[in-house]
C-alpha cells in the first residue's frame, strides 16, 4: 500500500505562514509538541506503532520538488529565502519520537522550531488514515458519498434564501482529521465542480496547488503561544505576536485568531491600531453568536464599520451551524466559514478528535485558554494559574 504521504505540500497553509514568520523572527527557538487525541478511539492507537514509524520513515525521505517551490514562489507573500530555506528542509527523524502508554500512541516532537513545528499535519492525517484503513468496509465510501451529495442538497437549498448584505462562503479546513488523501482529493473535487459559488478554497496547500484553488489561512494557536516564551513581558504576548505578524506580511494574511487567551483578553489588545490592520478575526472555541457580537460591539466602539470587516469561523462546523450563524451576522459583517472533519470525515465511522500542540518553548510551557471547555491543553498547573491571573481567565 503506497505511503500517506505523497507531498510536503500536503498540509495547511498557515504552517507555511507562521513558519516564515517564525524563522524570520525567532530562528532559534527550541520546541516540544505533543500528539494527544481527545475522544476514545475505536481500538487502541498504541496498535498503529509500527505503522506510524514506517509512515515517519517516508516522511522523512521527502523533499520540496521544484514544481512544489515554484508554486510556493508565486504566492505574494512566501518570500525568496524561506523557499531557498525550503529546498534544502527535510525532516529529521532524531526530532519525532514514537512509544505507547499502555492503549496510547505517543507521539512527540522535540527541537528547532523551524524543524519540528511543520510534523504537526503530517504526523495527524497519518495517523487518522493509518486508523480508517482498519475501519473502512466496501459501504464507507458509498455511505460517505451519500452524505456529501446530501450536504450538496443542503446548500442547493439555502441558495434559496433570500440574498444578505454578504454572500454564504466555506473553505474546507479538514486535513489534518481527514478520512483519507484519496477522500479528501475527492471532496475537494466534488465541491468545486458542484457548488463554486459557495465553495471558495482550501487550507491544503497540495490540494489548492492540484486543483487551482486560492489556498486559505494565516495563524494558528502555536504562533501566539510561543511569544509566551520570548522574552516579553506576559501580558504584552499577544500585541508582541501580532506586531511581528504586520511587520511580516505588510497587510497580507489579515485574519487574526482570537482564543489563545480568550476573546475578552484578546480584544483588550486588539487597539484601533491593530483593528485597522488586520482584515477581521477567527473564532475557534466558545458560542459563535456571543463571539462574533463582542467583536462587532468592539469595532463599533473603535468607531470602525463592521462591513468592512471578516469574522471566519471554524470551530467544528457543520452546515446547519454554519447557516445559522450566517444568518444572524451577514447583514452587518462579512462571515466566511472554514469547515473540517464535517466536510473531509463524515463517512458514519466515529472520527478521531486528534491535536498535536506546542507544550514548551525554550524550555518554558506555554497554554492556551480556551472559551470551550476541554480545549485548554498545558502540562504545567502553575503556569497555566498564572496565566489565567494574568489574563483574568476563568477556568472552563
């Protein structure tokens, strides 16, 4: 059977954003990241060891292909020494480690950020394709086929309805708990050919290369996180994160995540000077109605249009939270939609809820505070107190 893998480009867009952003800013920063998986899987994962060191093996034998760096070249923002930089990467085996803990697969990834970070993706839809080969019957992929065309009827629907001030748009955000490669290549197919006027995009870079779509994402929790470790004071973190970030991108790439602390201590860094920056915001935990109304009540109170602004929301959606959420924001905002396992894992086999998180830097840990509860991952108690006083964060 031919390795999961098939490309470095087969990952999300934001891991090539932030890591431009981090070799440019922090080159030599140390990191340890950390695979868990959140729900009880079917079988024990400790019994995908052998295949997850295989996969690993072929991971690490992969290079950045001239084709690949061409395209990496022509999109405005990847600059010319981050390519060179790239075509010299490989991963290093030394850096990833594989054991088990009785029925758990641990996986962690220790060294340079610039070499480790980018084993994120990989090292989830490896493991999730390892896990549904073992699942998969000749009905899977019927059954999931059933459900797309179905999710195609939903939105057939709802173009029904009448027009607001902005138009419903989703990105698929579902590579890193996807089915499969050949599945996910087949939704992505499908949506594109089916429903254009909806579907605007995906954050797999090797698909959005593939099939000529606008490739999407900017930041994730790990790029913030780590400014947690570099020598500003805590509470300054975030505005030390995203000062880096405009000085980086010089107004690309405008969407700026919110919950690394939670929304209400995002906002109170959020100044008129960032708020005029950056394009809009992402909501990943907490209730989207609430989120999205604090953000729009924010730029009011900066005095700036809410129309003139993005909120993407991409906390595990489907289309009926999507559409709803459309519904009460798109006369006064312009909402996009990133949607993940719903799209690239709805086959009726239970999927995997898998993270793999930055849990030190520079020897230090750093956290995320989620507004959802069983999303906050940090190993160290103290620290994770101190943050939430900083931040006057309740616990969740």
């Amino acid at each position: 059977m031919k390795p999961v893998v098939q490309s470095l480009l087969e990952t999300d867009l934001y891991k090539f954003t932030m890591w431009q952003a981090l070799l440019h800013s922090h080159p030599n920063t140390q990191t340890e990241y950390a695979f868990v998986c959140r729900n009880t899987p079917i079988y024990p994962l400790a019994e995908l060891k052998d295949d997850v060191e295989r996969e690993l093996d072929h991971l690490c034998s992969l290079q950045f292909t001239e084709d690949e760096l061409d395209y990496l070249r022509s999109l405005r923002f990847i600059k010319s020494d981050f390519t060179d930089f790239l075509a010299l990467f490989h991963f290093q085996r030394k850096f990833i480690k594989v054991s088990t803990n009785g029925e758990q697969l641990e996986i962690v990834a220790t060294g340079p950020q610039v070499h480790v970070s980018a084993f994120e993706i990989f090292v989830l839809h490896i493991v999730n394709e390892l896990y549904f080969r073992r699942l998969q019957t000749d009905a899977t992929l019927p059954e999931a086929r059933r459900r797309l065309a179905a999710k195609l009827s939903q939105l057939q629907a709802f173009a029904q309805e009448p027009k607001k001030f902005h138009p419903f748009e989703f990105s698929d955000f579902g590579v890193r708990r996807r089915f499969s490669g050949a599945w996910h290549d087949e939704v992505i197919t499908t949506l594109a050919r089916e429903v254009p006027e909806f579907f605007k995009g995906t954050s797999n870079v090797y698909l959005a290369k593939k099939h000529h779509l606008v490739p999407m994402g900017t930041m994730a929790h790990e790029y913030l996180q780590s400014y947690q470790s570099f020598g500003v004071r805590l509470r300054d973190f975030q505005k030390a994160a995203l000062e880096d970030w405009v000085q980086e991108y010089r107004g690309d790439l405008g969407i700026a995540l919110t919950d690394v602390v939670g929304m209400d201590a995002f906002l109170a860094d959020f100044d008129l000077y960032f708020a005029k920056l950056f394009d809009g915001l992402r909501h990943d935990s907490g209730d989207p109605i609430v989120w999205g109304e604090k953000a729009l009540a924010h730029y009011a109170k900066l005095r700036i249009d809410g129309k003139t602004k993005r909120l993407v929301f991409s906390d595990a959606l489907d289309f009926d939270t999507a559409f709803r959420i459309y519904r009460h924001f798109a006369d006064r905002t312009m909402p996009a939609f990133g949607i993940g396992t719903n799209l690239t894992n709805d086959t009726g086999i239970p999927p995997l809820n898998i993270v793999m998180k930055l849990m030190s830097c520079n020897g230090q840990p750093v956290a995320k505070l989620s507004d959802s509860a069983g999303k906050t991952l940090c190993t160290d108690e103290t620290f994770l107190a101190y943050l939430r006083q900083v931040f006057h964060h309740p616990a969740i």
